[in-house]
C-alpha cells in the first residue's frame, strides 16, 4: 500500500462564486477544475480516502446546491 493517498479536500478553497457555502473562501478553484482533480487522483488508484471539508449552507436551497457539489466529489471519487 505504499505510495497511497488520503486526501482532504477543503471546499474554502473552491471559487467562491460557485460555491460559497464556506465560512471563510479563500480560494479560486473552479468546480469543475476541483472535480476533475479528484477523479484524477482516483483514476491513478492510489486514492483509499476522501475528507471534505468546511460547508456551511446558509438556508435549505444553499444546502442542496452544495450538496450536489458534493455528491459530484463523491462520485468523482469512485464512492
């Protein structure tokens, strides 16, 4: 098991304009850009864990649009 990873994935760090379900944004990643690189790091086989972390939806609507955010990352995983 060598050279596997698990990995955290911090929301804050996503464009906030397209996900600012988080506390503090602090970042510039696209969505789709954060999607693409958790599959990436699945595809290669060296994935056995995934943390997101940091959501904070301010009312239901803001809870189910990042919640497909998620679910995409999850899917993207393997999960």
């Amino acid at each position: 098991m060598w050279g596997t990873k698990a990995s955290g994935f911090s929301s804050g760090r996503m464009d906030p304009s397209e996900f600012p379900h988080v506390a503090y944004p602090d970042g510039t990643l696209p969505t789709e850009q954060g999607i693409a690189l958790v599959r990436r790091v699945a595809e290669s086989g060296l994935l056995v864990g995934l943390t997101i972390t940091e959501f904070s939806p301010v009312d239901q609507a803001a809870a189910e649009h990042g919640c497909r955010f998620i679910r995409q990352l999850c899917e993207a995983a393997g999960a």
